[in-house]
C-alpha cells in the first residue's frame, strides 16, 4: 500500500465515519471564549460539553470531526517537554467521533476496528486492547461488555485489564464519566517481537508500543458524594492523535519525522542556514549533550510553536498580558528564544515561515488561507519586541556581571535573575547560558522562592472556591430574554462561590429572560421579586450553554416563585450599543475595505469598543465617513430583522457575517438591520433609531494589523458634546473671548516652542560654561584628574556637564557632580574607561554608598552613574564621600 500522507489520513478518517451515517462538522476553535472552566480546547469532547451535560439538545447524534487542541496549561501542560522528545506537541489535532445517545460499546468498537484494520491496513497481530478491570470499592464490576465484543476481533491475549487511572474516564470530580477501552499498537520489529510480548509493554512508556486512539464509554453520572448513578443517555467519545497516528503509518521514529513538520523543518534549515540531524537528547532529563541535539531541540520547538500561535491568531486570540493572550505570547516568545540562542537569528525570522505552513495545513483549516497576512504580521511586530527585550536583558546582565567581578563573586543573586525575567521578560535558561559563558553560575533555589512567592500571590488574588451545586428541582434552563424582561422562574439549582474573602451565590433559573455574558456583550442586571423578598441580581454569566445569575445573597425560602426581572434601562442601553458596533462593522467594511474582519468588541451600557483587521491607522477623514454612514442609518430607523434557528448554510447564503474564532452549531440567529447582516446572539434595539446618535472618541492600535474603535451613542454623546462646550467656553474666556480662538492658540504655541528653544540654547551654553569651569579647577591626585562640585542645575544638565568634562579629560578621571534642582539633590559620577578597566572602578557601586547621604539610592553603568535623594543639605558631604570611595 503507498505511503499516505497527513493530508490523506485525515481526510481518510472523515470519509470513513461519514460512510457510518456521522455528520462530518468543522473544528471547534482552538480558543474557549464562553466557558470559565477553560481558557483552550484541550480535548475532542470540549466543544459537546453543553450535550454531555444535558443542556443542549443533541442534533445530529453522530459526528466526527478533527478538532485542534491546545495543551500549555493546567493539568494539560505539555510546553517545557516540546522540543526534547519526539511527540510532545503544544498545539495538536485529535480526531474522534461521537455518539449521543445512538450507537454505544458494540459499534463503536467495530468502527475502530474496521478503520484500522481495513482501511488502514494495521496487521492486527499488533494491535492490543485495554478494557476497565472494575473497581469492586465503588461497586463497578470489569467492562466485560467492551471484553466481549472485542473478542469477536482479537484473541484473549491481546485483550488487557486496565485500572481505574487508565481506563476509567470523569470529566471531573462530578458530572458524567464511565470506562474506556484503549487501543494500542506494536511496531517493534519481528526480532524484538519474539523476545518481549507486545502485551506486557502497553501503558509502560515504550517508545514503539503506543496508544493510538481511546474509546470513552460515558453511562455514568458521578454524584457530589462521590456514588455512581446512570448516565440518562450514553455517550461515545473517542480520541485518536492525528500526529501520532501519522507518525505510525509513515513508519518514523518521531512525530517531527512526518510530513506535517518536516517541510516547516526544511525551511528553518534553508533559512537558518543549519541542519537538522534527527537526533534526540541523550542527557539526562531530555538535555541536550552536543551542538547538534540543540539545534534539533530548537528547530523541533519553532516548528511546533509557530503552528500553535499561528492557529491561535487565526481563531482571533492574539498574543498579550494576561489569560489566553499571555499563554501565546509565551508560547511564541519560547520560540524566538530558541532560535536566537541555538539557531543564531538575531532577527524576526518565524514569520517567514508561515508560507510553507500553511501551504501544508490550508486546504484542512481555511481560515489560516484567509487570516495569512494577519498572522505575518502580529507574529513579525511580537517577535521584534521580544528581541529588543532580550537585548535589553543581555545588557543588565551584562552590567550585573561587570559589577559581580569587580566584587570577586561568582554566582548571580536569584533575586537578580527573577527580575530579569519578571520585568524583562528574560527567561532563566537564557541567564543561565549567558552566565555561565562567562564563568558564572545563577543562584536557582533563590530563583525559584521568588518565583513561587509571586505565585502564591497570584492564587490568593485569584482563588475561587466553587461549592457543589444544591439541586432544588428537576430540569434544565429555558431562554426568554429576546422576548421579555420579566418572567416568572423556579431556581432549580445553586451553589456557593468564595473569591478573596467576599461571598456570592450563583443561581440557574428554569425561565431566565436574563442574557449572560457573550460574545462581548456583558450580562444583564436586575432582580428576582416575590410578595416576600427581592433579591439583586448583581450580573448574568454564561455557562455550559445557560445564564448563571449571580447573587449576594440567597432567598430566605430558595424553593419559591419569583418574578425574574431585568433592569430595562441598562438593558436598552447596551443593545442600543450592540446594535451599532453593527452599524459600525457594516460602515468599516464601506469605507476602509472588505478586509477588516471583527476581532472582538466590548458593549455595556455606557460605552462600546470594536476591534478590527486592518494594516494602518485610520484616518480622520476616513472615521468621519464611518461616522456618516453609521448615523445616516439610524436616522432611517431601520427596523430589526431576527431569523432564529436558521441552518448554518442558509445564513451564508443570506449574506450573514460570520466570526473567525467562533464556534457555530447546525442552526444559528441571524441579525439584520437594513443592509448590515450577521450571525449574532446577543440582545439588540428594536430598530436602529432607538441608537440616538453614534460618535466615535479614539481609533488606536491593539497589535499588528488590529485596529480600534471606541465609541459612544444617545446620551453619553449629549454627555460628551457639554463637556467639549464647556471646555472651549473656558478656553475663550481665558484668551479674552477671541473670535479666532484656534488662530491665537496657535500663536501662543510658537510664542511657547520659540521661547523653549531659546531656553535650551542658554541651558547647553550653561553646560559648556559650567563644564569648561570645572576642566579649570580640576586637581591632580596621584596622577588622576579630579573633578568635584556642586552646581545648582536640573538632571539634564548635570548629565550633560559630566560627559563635557569627560570630553575634555577622556582619560585618568573621576568625576562627582552635586546639584540641587527645586529642593530635590541630585548626585552624578562620571569615569573614564581606563579607570573602569585598569582601577576597577565603578560609578554603580559608588554612587550607592555615597547617595545614601542624601537619602536617596541609584545605579547605573560601570563608568556613569546617577542618584537622586531627599537630603539637600547633604549634597556636598556626598561628594566627598564618593571620591573617598574612590580610593585615590
């Protein structure tokens, strides 16, 4: 049989499952935007959550897909392992099928087998199977179901008890689980066949006897005290790595020998100008002992992060600070770390791998095709700020090294380290090789009790204890906020949440009119009312495809009726807002271009922000005309057009915009008002005349090629427009009502930078008269030039001074500057290189001991230093300490 390709084994798998009478649906996006459990994918089964939990209707119940996943955090944290061995990936794909309450053990079973075996020709002699060997403590006896039914395709030998951490599965510590069946697959070679049974090294970390696919058997539903009860329907989950499976049929001995990373491989050797030598580290704990196994570890690390990120931008996460954003960011800056260490790029050079990329992966997932340039371009603009900060680390370090030998040690303070790599970014390895390149060890064990304190401090900040939820009655949530504000409810359940010492309750209704949190639209407010009580209902989350009200308190009688009701006005407010980022997103595309694709926004009552693509800044001209078209709109009060439960290719077919990044079921809603058309779930006016009035206040950058808009409407522009009166009141009474207030702010801002540039041209003619002065008076001690005074002059100039002076004295000098500058003392000292080298002596070091007789503290290079303080009248006592310390 010929070889088959990535390419050819995932579309093989789909046909496959689609011949079984599986709905064949797209990957849900690599980044979770609506579940506060998870930040990625990090599983097949993530994006059926809502199913598996019964709060989604399971339509189709049979599908199959290849989902991307990403494991770089939590339990799932693959990241420092990539690289160093041959299959641990960042960002991998997982192919499963499923069923929801339609096929179970039996056909999921012979499907596995019929693909592997017919369709991918696996010699079934090297395929062994696990089953769940029970656990008699909780009452669960052996899955001899799964037994019996893979004896109709494998002898008894190569059918393996499993125990309850291999094939037992749980969502978590409540919910659904059940047993699972592994499949694993023996590619030894006939000789090491023949003295080691396959059967005794499945489970037990053998690089050539591996899992390919597991099959979960959900009929279980885990209760909070920990008993089993029935699932109510079954469920068939089942996952196969792609890369590994890959890597089998293709008969390679590592995941990065396949066709899906090599040609990226291929192109960081041609650009790098190295080549790859399939080797593996052979120190210990995956080290690399040679050049060689470096440059593999590098170049298997920048193929692997670069599609990881690549993915991620494509799903609308860029890089940033904090949550998802930073988990990219360090994934890419791991990769620019590599390759500027191990594979000498100076310069952003990962983004030039993206051609070859996604020449291999486009035709699977479009959206890299179609975000491309996006992509290039974040990844180029991250890259280069990275690189200027490892220069900038480079250079501390080296300043913290200079001042290390100069005081005889040898191992870098951790305190040092952790701030080079909290402040700066600069990762410890980094350090550590630059250290020990110049005899230099880092102190790790101080290292890593900084690092574990900011730790501790960011799980106390961050903490939540969820409580279990208590179940007051039967059933699951119904929608009815997009026809009413009010409705009467029943709290079926509710639990208790503590987050930094302060209390809340989360509430599910069965009727909720309450939106929840999505899709950048924040939740509603308002009350649940009975004859006896109201309760505040302080904001509205979304969770597992329901609303979560969060309260602060919980009814004295939690079983009763209520009315739920929603604060209309700041209802009304943020969709009058919502409704006009679509506005907003529609005049955008008019006016700059069909290029500009949404990449998230923010509506609340008071404000609106809209991020876009798009390469440059917006100009003024160009805002204007996205404002006129936007408010040309809301005079015609085009009214709301709704379609609810429209089949996913008819909204196309509408013309209904859709979201790179967003997950879409069979059925979706629909919003139009008048030519503005797009997928949307959120809560919006009734027309758009209801906006008011659109204004937009600033247009700025977020990241490469991502643009932003702020904007208000209706009365926060009535807000805004008293304001800008009152402020151009003020300034014409200031310039004696002048008619022509713009032409005499004008003059007086010449008036203003002649006046300054006169004032600098006397400051550096002061300098040059101060510094000359102080060349003058310079005394000889031992055949050193020194120079002392105290000056009354600003910081700038006392800078300015020191360099003249060493301008005019370039050689055997010490230099210690005092001035004063609106009461706040300032002390400046400046040294020749030959002093530095030749004395070993270093302004840094002095500067801190002298400045403490100012009350103050400073540093800076080895020849130039400065300090400020709080003590004016010990200026001058500090200068003569630090020429004592010069020690002349």
């Amino acid at each position: 049989m010929k070889e088959m390709t990535a390419n050819e084994i995932r579309d093989s798998f789909k046909k496959f499952f689609e011949s079984k009478g599986h709905v064949i649906v797209p990957s849900a996006p690599m980044v979770i935007k609506d579940d506060p459990t998870l930040m990625f994918t990090n599983a097949g089964m993530n994006q059926w959550k809502d199913i598996i939990l019964g709060t989604k209707e399971p339509e189709p119940r049979r599908r199959a897909d290849s989902q991307k996943c990403l494991r770089v955090s939590g339990k799932h944290n693959d990241l420092e392992e990539v690289g160093h061995d041959t299959y641990h990936h960042t960002m991998f794909e997982m192919l499963g099928n499923w069923s929801f309450g339609d096929y179970f053990k039996e056909n999921a079973i012979d499907y596995a087998w019929e693909y592997l075996v017919d369709v991918l020709k696996l010699n079934p002699a090297d395929l062994y199977v696990t089953v769940f060997e029970g656990s008699p403590s909780e009452g669960i006896a052996r899955d001899d179901e799964a037994a019996q039914y893979w004896l109709k395709h494998l002898p008894a030998d190569h059918i393996i008890d499993g125990n309850k951490h291999d094939n037992f599965w749980e969502m978590g510590e409540t919910g659904p689980c059940g047993p699972c069946s592994e499949i694993h697959v023996d590619s030894r070679s006939a000789e090491e066949k023949a003295k080691t049974p396959g059967r005794e090294l499945v489970n037990k970390d053998n690089p050539q006897v591996i899992e390919i696919w597991n099959i979960v058997f959900m009929q279980f539903q885990r209760k909070s005290d920990g008993s089993l009860e029935p699932l109510s329907m079954n469920v068939i989950d089942t996952g196969m790595g792609f890369e590994r499976l890959v890597r089998m049929l293709q008969g390679k001995n590592s995941n990065y020998d396949t066709d899906i990373f090599q040609p990226t491989i291929k192109e960081i050797e041609r650009l790098s100008g190295k080549k790859y030598g399939f080797t593996t580290p052979s120190g210990e704990n995956g080290e690399a002992r040679n050049e060689q196994e470096k440059i593999d570890i590098a170049m298997r690390v920048v193929a692997d992060h670069m599609r990881a990120v690549a993915f991620s931008i494509a799903d609308s996460q860029l890089p940033g600070n904090a949550k998802a954003g930073y988990v990219i960011r360090r994934i890419l800056r791991r990769a620019v770390r590599y390759a500027y260490t191990f594979l000498d790029q100076k310069e952003a050079f990962i983004y030039k791998l993206l051609n070859t990329f996604i020449h291999e992966m486009g035709n699977a997932y479009p959206e890299l095709t179609a975000q491309r340039e996006l992509i290039a371009r974040v990844i180029k603009e991250e890259e280069d700020s990275f690189l200027r900060t490892l220069e900038k680390g480079i250079n501390l370090l080296t300043n913290a090294m200079d001042e290390m030998k100069a005081q005889g040690k040898t191992e870098l303070n951790g305190k040092e380290a952790f701030r080079l790599f909290d402040t700066y970014g600069f990762p410890l390895d980094l350090t550590e090789l630059i250290c020990r390149e110049h005899g230099f060890s880092v102190d790790e064990k101080q290292f890593e009790e900084e690092m574990e304190q900011q730790k501790a401090r960011a799980r106390n900040a961050a903490v939540v204890e969820n409580g279990d939820w208590v179940v007051l009655k039967e059933g699951e949530q119904e929608f009815v906020g997009y026809d009413y504000t009010e409705h009467e409810c029943r709290i079926l359940r509710y639990r208790k949440v503590t987050q930094k010492k302060n209390t809340f309750f989360e509430l599910v209704l069965d009727h909720t009119p309450f939106y929840g949190e999505m899709g950048g639209q924040v939740g509603d407010q308002g009350v649940l009312v009975n004859e006896e009580e109201t309760i505040d209902i302080v904001d509205t989350k979304r969770e597992n495809n329901q609303s979560i009200h969060i309260v602060k308190q919980l009814p004295k009688n939690a079983e009763a009726d209520f009315m739920a009701c929603v604060d209309t006005d700041k209802r009304d407010a943020s969709a009058a807002n919502h409704t006009a980022t679509h506005l907003l997103d529609y005049a955008l595309k008019q006016v700059l271009g069909e290029h500009c694709e949404q990449k998230g926004s923010y509506v609340s009552a008071d404000t609106l922000r809209f991020d876009f693509s798009h390469f440059q800044k917006v100009t003024d001209e160009e805002l204007r005309q996205v404002e006129r078209i936007v408010n040309d709109m809301i005079r015609q009060d085009l009214p709301r057009g709704e379609y609810r439960d429209t089949p996913l290719e008819q909204a196309k077919e509408m013309g209904a915009v859709a979201l790179f990044g967003e997950k879409y079921g069979d059925k979706v809603r629909v919003i139009s008002f008048g030519p503005s058309c797009e997928f949307c779930g959120g809560i919006h006016a009734t027309s758009t005349g209801r906006i008011g009035f659109f204004k937009i206040i600033s247009e700025s950058s977020v990241a490469a090629g991502i643009r932003r808009v702020e904007a208000l409407t209706g009365k926060h522009c009535e807000e805004t427009l008293y304001a800008l009166e009152d402020t151009v009141r003020d300034l014409k009474a200031m310039f004696n009502n002048a008619k022509d207030l713009k032409g005499v702010i004008e003059k007086y801002i010449q008036e203003h930078d002649a006046m300054k540039k006169e004032m600098e041209i006397f400051r550096q003619q002061t300098v040059v008269r101060f510094a000359n002065r102080l060349v003058e008076r310079a005394e000889t001690v031992n055949g050193v030039k020194v120079v002392k005074a105290v000056l009354p002059v600003e910081p700038a100039s006392a800078k300015d001074i020191v360099f003249k002076v060493r301008e005019a004295i370039p050689e055997k000098l010490v230099c210690v500057l005092g001035s004063t500058h609106e009461n706040k003392p300032l002390l400046s000292i400046m040294l020749s290189d030959d002093m530095v080298k030749d004395h070993e002596m270093n302004a840094g070091k002095i500067i801190r001991e002298a400045a403490k007789l100012i009350k103050g503290g400073g540093g800076g290079q080895p020849h130039y230093a400065q300090a400020g303080g709080k003590d004016v009248e010990g200026v001058t006592a500090a200068v003569d300490k630090a020429i004592e310390l010069a020690n002349l």
